[in-house]
C-alpha cells in the first residue's frame, strides 16, 4: 500500500472513520471520499502525506476542525471538505499552500474570520468555496493579490463592511457570489464577471444599471437590498446578453417595466417581485422567448381588461413558473391562458382583482402543479376541464365567489396534497369520492355553503394532516371512519347542523392538537375516548346539547391548554377553586400604605414601565407575594375610565393566560390595581432588547397562549370581552415563560345582540384594521386583526410602523413570501429565530 497514489471510493455509502494510518501512505496523492457517510475528525496524520495534491471528503458527515497542519501538506492543489459538520475556524496556514488552486469549504458550520493577508501566499487560487458557514468580519483587503481567481463564493454567512474597490482587480473573476451577508458598497470594474450574487446584503443608494454594463453577464442578483430608483428605458442594451436578473424585494425599486426588456432576448428568469412598479405589464415580454421564470408579483402593476400580456406570454413556450400576485390587474382571464406553456408548473395569481370566470381552457395546463387565485372576484363554478390538471398539488381559490357544487372531477387530482375553497359560495353535497385524493394533507372548505353528511369515504384521507369543515350547514352523524385520519393535528367542524353523538372513534386521532366542534346540535354525552387524545392542546365542544358529566378521564390531557364545553347541558358539582398565593387577598382591597410600603413608595428603582393611563411598578406585599402595581394617571380624564373598565371587565375573567388581578385601592386621589407579577417581562422587551433572545418554539408557544386567552375572552365568557389593544408590550411572560393577556384599559363587553360596537379610544395604528380606525367601529375580528398583525412582528421581529408610505406589515410579509420553481414559499423571519 506504500506505493498508493489514487485512492478513489466517492459515492459508495460507506461507513466508517478515516484511520490514522492513512498519513503513512506517503506516495498518495489523490483521496476521494466524496458521497460517503465517513464520521469522526480528520486525521491529524494526513499532515504527513506531503505528497498529497487532491483531498475531497464532501458530502459526509466529519465533525471536529480542520487540523492546522492540513497547511503542511505543500502539494495540494485541490482541498474539498463540503457539507459536513466541521466546526471552528479556518487554520491560517492553508493560506500559505502556494500550489494551492481550490479551496471548498461549504456547508460546515466554520467560524472566526479570513485574515486581511489572504491572498498573499495564493498566486494560483482558482476557486474559494466557503458559503453556508458562520464567518464574519470584513472581507479580506488582499484579494486582489489571487490574481488568477475565477470564482469567489462567500454567501450565507455574517461579513459585514464594504466590499472594496480592490475587488475590481479581479481581472479573471467569473463568478462572485456574497448573498445573504451584511455587506456594503458596490462593485465595479469587473470586466470578465458572467454571475453576480450581492442578493439579501446592506447594499444602499440608487440602482445604476450601468455598475452591470459588462458584455459577458450572464446572471445578476440584487435580492433584498435597501436599493432605490428605477428599470432604466435602455436595459435592453445595457444588458443584451442576461440570462437571470433578480431585482426583487428592494428597498424602493418605482417606475415601469420598460418595453426595451425584450432586447434582453437571452432572458431564462426574470424576477421584479416585492417592488412598486407601476404601469401596464408590458405585451413585449412575450417576446422573451427563452423565459422559464417570470416573477411580477407584489408590485401595483395593471393591464388592460383582458389581460393581453397573458396572450403574449403563450410565445414562451420554456416558461415553468408565472407569479402576478399581488397586483390590481382587473380583469378577466382569457381563454388564452390554455394556451400557455404546458411546461407551466406554478401559476401564481392571488390578490390581483381578477374578474369573471375561470377559463375551461386551462385544463390544458396539464404539467400544472400549483394553482393559487385566492382573494379575487371570480364567480362561476369550477370548470370540469380542472379533473384534467393530473399533476396538481396544491390549489387555492380561498376568498373568491366561486358557486356551485364541488364536482366529481376534482376526485380525478391523485396528487393534490392541499385544496383551499374556503369562503366562496360552494352549495351542495361533499362528493362520495372524496376519498380518493389520498395524497391530500391540508382540506379548507370553511364559509361556504355545504349541506350535506361528511362521506364515510373520508377515512380514506390517511395522510390528511388538517380538515376544515367551518360555518357551512352540513349535517348528518361524524362518521365513525373519522378516526382513520390518524395524522390530523386540526379539525375544525364547528359552525354546522352535525347532530347525533361525537362518535368514540374519535379518540384514535391522538396526534390531534386542534379539536373544534363548537356551534353544532351534538346531543349525549362527551364520549370517554377523548382522554386517549394525548397530543390535544385546543378543545371547543360549546353551544351544543351535550349532557351529562364531564369525564374525569379528561385529566389526562396533560397538554390541553383551552377547554370549552359552555351553553351545553352538562351537570354536576362544580370543582373547588384550587388555592395558591393570591387567594388569600383576592377578596380584600389594600389600603394605600399598604401600597406605598410594597413599592418602596413607587420609586423609580421599582418602575418597570408605563402605559397610556399610567405606570407600572414591582413590589412585594408583607406576605412576600411578589406583585406588579397600576398606578393610573388621574390628570387625564380617559384614566378614570380606564380604570373602572379593567375592574368591570377583569372581576369576571378566569383564565390561565390572562394576567390576575389581586386588588384594588381606590380613593379620590389615587387609583391603583394590583396585578400578578410577570418576572420575565413582556414580549416586546423580548423582540427588541439585544440582551433577551426566544427561539421559534417559544415564540410559537406564547403566540399559542395569546390565541388562547383572546378566544376565551370572545368565546368563553358570558359576554364577549374585546379586548381593543392587542400588541407586544401588553403580552407579558411569566417565570415559566407562558403568555398571560394585559391591560384591559380600553377593552370593551359586548352586548347579547351585538356584532359589532363602537369606541373612540382605539389601539395603536399599525394593530387595528384601517376600517376600524377611521370609524371607531370595533368587534371580536378587530382583536383577531391585531393578533394577526402581532403574530407576523413576532416572527419576523418587525414593528407595524417600520414601513414608509403605504407599505404595511402585513402587506410586506405577503410579499416577502418568495416562492421558487416548487412553489415553496419562503418568508423573511427574523435570523434570531435559528
């Protein structure tokens, strides 16, 4: 083995480590393991195997560092180690491997920083490959020293500060990919470069298409950036030989897409999504013939009333993927649409304001796999020639006025996984063969029509994941097949006619988290089986004619965090409060030296925060209970109301995520309200203080807990309870970091036979629907708007306000869902979430 000098196994599932005994093969000089499952470190001993020219290990699962005398081995001209689990920072003396041409290094979780002298013991570099690390600093000043550098790649990662100028020395650059960094600046001078990734950086100022005026770029990336201006008329020639340009998602990216892009006659990809484009959507794109992605949506584009660009587009016979939403096209979709590519896979076309039917003709998109035409004003029924869709995955007509039965040819799509029809007009039954979509996994049909029993069939949907049956008038038993859907997490069938007993074969759905089956005519008793239900956190059985005890095997459900069986006809003796440390003052108010002296007389050391009718302290009562004080305001007039709301309004509320009032003290001159203590603070602090940090479970978690708390508040209580002021900083978290709801200053009870009231005191804007904040008209969806709004700034850790004009949070989460060529959806959540 002494005389080895290839010793090529890539691509052979092999398990095992790579022995010690390896650096004893000191003629070797290729070792090839690429596409093997080789674990453990890198040997120490490779250092010995000075003739070593070629080491590839990627594609593994190597974990440890990168040994330093890896740079001893002064032959190597080639040094791959992708997409394994390697950890730590780059050993610096593999900058001095002079022979050295590629450096591949992606797909690790390497840290540290690149050394400023990088390139100064690297003539002959060809290619370094380091994306999809975790390296931060600057990029190194000495690049311009790899004089023969081709391909730079270091995207997914933490580099920050400008790229500099001496990048542009790069005479032989090819190919420069740094997105997804926080880089700055802008390159120049880059006369060879045929691909150019600055996508999702801190790039700012005014777009120059000229910075791209290089007769060989092929590709342009310019994703995310805080970049401004508009398409100059001239990009035809400025950019004749472009194959993919991405200008999505800038900053503030106006004017209109103009009609010399058809000279950019090699386009493949075009992507203006997330913009403000304005004006008619060109007919001169259909003379982009070679175009496969075109990606318009989220802008405020229009086009005549028969969408004309659409019958243009039928001459791009390559094109796979079409996304317009998002757009006030207003109009009717032609007939012409069957005549589209029949390669299209994705055709995106939510929120654009379409009119009129859907065509017959495009049953003719027989490759079609994602057909999305929610939120427009179709009507009709859908046309059978959809049955001929037969690579259909997901399709969405959620929110339009679609009527008419759901036909049988939609049991004709084997590979739907998804159907969204809710809120139309459906009538009629559900067909007997529902059954067959076996490959579905999400079913939306709520706010229609529907009055028909839900078909046995339906046990059939073993892969069915969600089912929602909501506000229709079906009516008939719950088939006992309902417990074959073993892998449902959310049911909602609440809203309906369903009479008979809540069949026992429900308590087979143990991976069901969601149970609703409120608002229905379900008589008898709640069957036992429900306690085998061991994965439920949501359960909803009010307003029905249930009878009978609740079962005490229900106290199994160690998860459930809402249960709720009001206005039914249960009986029996209702539980004991269960005593804690509150109990025992919850019945007497405090008098005002009490107060003083659990505060340390309100001082400023024990202010933890202020409202709009007054400050919040800590302090602790002579019993050592921990509390937090309200103190209200009684200069402004609104803090007397307040303050006689939240005692109206909170003496009645019981419920684990809403915070507790203990007492009050109340006299002329001082109004105060003694609430639970929340050690961990609110959520606001959470998302916007550099020292506090929640992952995504948790932000999950507390979003849970709020949605708890404001569905008893609108369905749990005797009369609705809006609570008016839904945000952050009144979601506060206790030592077990679980939500508890807030400041209910300015909430509202809702009479028997209201839907809807109205108030002049409203939450921040931002939180409150525009209808409700210009009429002072509120409701319980006014508390469910501000939730939602509440839900996106949580994940994505962006404020409502953060936008200028009339770019709202919510409009900017929608269009930041970047969908690619599978049309996945890919939404910008705040980095800390990983």
């Amino acid at each position: 083995m002494s005389t080895l000098e290839t010793f090529n196994l890539n691509f052979n599932s092999i398990e095992c480590q790579i022995p010690e005994v390896i650096g004893s093969l000191i003629n070797l000089r290729e070792l090839r393991l690429r596409g093997n499952k080789i674990i453990g470190s890198i040997p120490l001993s490779l250092s010995n195997a000075s003739r070593l020219e070629t080491l590839d290990i990627s594609y593994s699962s190597l974990q440890g560092n990168i040994p330093e005398g890896i740079g001893n081995v002064h032959n190597m001209k080639l040094l791959g180690i992708q997409y394994n689990q390697l950890m730590g920072s780059i050993p610096f003396t593999i900058f001095n491997i002079s022979r050295i041409e590629v450096i591949a290094f992606t797909g690790n979780s390497l840290s540290g920083y690149l050394p400023n002298g990088l390139c100064n013991g690297l003539p002959i570099l060809k290619g370094l490959y380091l994306p999809d690390n975790k390296l931060h600093c600057h990029m190194p000043t000495s690049l311009s020293n790899c004089s023969q550098l081709q391909i730079l790649s270091l995207s997914e990662n933490e580099f920050d500060g400008p790229i500099h100028n001496e990048i542009g020395r790069l005479s032989n650059l090819q190919l420069l990919y740094v997105g997804v960094n926080y880089f700055t600046g802008m390159i120049r001078n880059l006369v060879e470069l045929e691909k150019l990734d600055l996508s999702i950086n801190s790039f700012s100022g005014s777009l120059d298409m000229e910075v791209f005026n290089i007769s060989g770029l092929r590709v342009v990336s310019l994703l995310n950036n805080n970049v401004s201006g508009s398409l100059t008329p001239n990009i035809g020639s400025i950019l004749p030989d472009i194959e993919e340009l991405y200008l999505g998602s800038l900053t503030n990216l106006v004017g209109t897409i103009p009609h010399s892009i058809s000279n950019c006659s090699k386009l493949t990809s075009l992507e203006l999504s997330i913009n403000k484009l304005t004006g008619l959507i060109p007919n001169s794109l259909g003379y982009l013939t070679h175009l496969q992605h075109l990606n318009l949506g989220g802008n405020n584009l229009t086009s005549d009333s028969s969408l004309s660009f659409l019958t243009t587009l039928t001459n791009c016979r390559n094109l796979t993927f079409l996304s317009l939403y998002w757009n006030p096209l207003n109009g009717m979709l032609p007939a012409s649409t069957g005549n589209l590519s029949t390669s299209l896979r994705t055709f995106l076309a939510d929120s654009c304001k379409i009119l009129g039917r859907i065509p017959n003709e495009d049953g003719n998109l027989s490759s079609l796999l994602f057909l999305y035409l929610s939120g427009n004003n179709l009507v009709g029924s859908i046309p059978t020639s959809i049955g001929n869709l037969r690579m259909l995955q997901r399709f969405n007509l959620t929110s339009n006025k679609v009527t008419g039965f759901i036909g049988d040819h939609i049991c004709k799509l084997q590979h739907l996984g998804e159907i969204h029809l809710g809120q139309n007009q459906f009538s009629g039954s559900l067909p007997n063969c529902i059954g067959n979509n076996t490959s579905l996994r999400e079913k939306h049909l709520g706010s229609n029509k529907l009055s028909s029993n839900i078909p046995p069939s339906l046990g059939n949907l073993h892969d069915l994941v969600v089912l929602d049956l909501s506000s229709n008038n079906m009516v008939g038993s719950l088939p006992p097949e309902i417990g074959n859907l073993k892998v449902a997490t959310k049911m909602d069938l609440s809203m309906n006619q369903f009479s008979n007993e809540i069949p026992r074969e429900i308590g087979e759905l143990q991976n069901l988290a969601h149970l609703s089956l409120r608002h229905n005519k379900l008589p008898g008793s709640i069957p036992d089986s429900i306690s085998n239900m061991v994965g439920l956190e949501f359960l909803d059985l009010s307003h029905n004619n249930i009878s009978g005890n609740i079962p005490k095997s229900l106290e199994k459900l160690q998860n459930l965090k809402y249960f709720n069986v009001s206005i039914n006809k249960l009986k029996g003796k209702r539980a004991p409060q269960q005593a804690d440390s509150l109990s025992a003052i919850t019945r007497e108010r405090i008098s005002y030296y009490e107060l003083i002296q659990a505060t340390d007389a309100l001082s400023e050391s024990n202010l933890i925060g202020s409202g709009n009718f007054g400050s919040f302290y800590k302090g602790a009562l002579r019993s050592g209970t921990a509390i937090a004080v309200k103190v209200f305001n009684l200069q402004l007039e609104a803090a007397f109301k307040s303050f006689d709301t939240e005692c109206e309004v909170l003496c009645s509320l019981r419920h684990r995520n809403l915070v507790k009032v203990i007492t009050s003290c109340s006299n002329l001159d001082f109004k105060a309200l003694v609430l639970e203590y929340m050690p961990n603070g609110s959520l606001e602090k959470y998302l916007y203080s550099h020292n506090y940090f929640l992952d995504i479970k948790q932000r999950l978690s507390i979003m849970i807990d709020v949605a708890c708390a404001l569905e008893y508040l609108h369905h749990g209580c005797s009369l609705p309870v809006i609570h008016c002021d839904v945000k952050p900083s009144n979601v506060l978290l206790d030592g077990d970091m679980v939500a508890h709801l807030s400041n209910f200053g300015i909430s509202k009870l809702l009479g028997e036979d209201q839907g809807d009231l109205y108030t002049k005191t409203l939450a921040i804007l931002g939180y409150i629907e525009s209808e409700y904040g210009q009429d002072g008209l509120v409701s319980t969806k006014c508390d469910v708007y501000s939730y939602g709004i509440m839900l996106l700034e949580t994940f994505t850790r962006r404020k409502p306000n953060d936008f200028e004009g009339d770019v709202s949070l919510k409009q900017w989460v929608n269009h930041s869902f970047s969908r690619d060529n599978n049309g996945r959806s890919r939404c910008q959540l705040d980095n800390t979430n990983e």
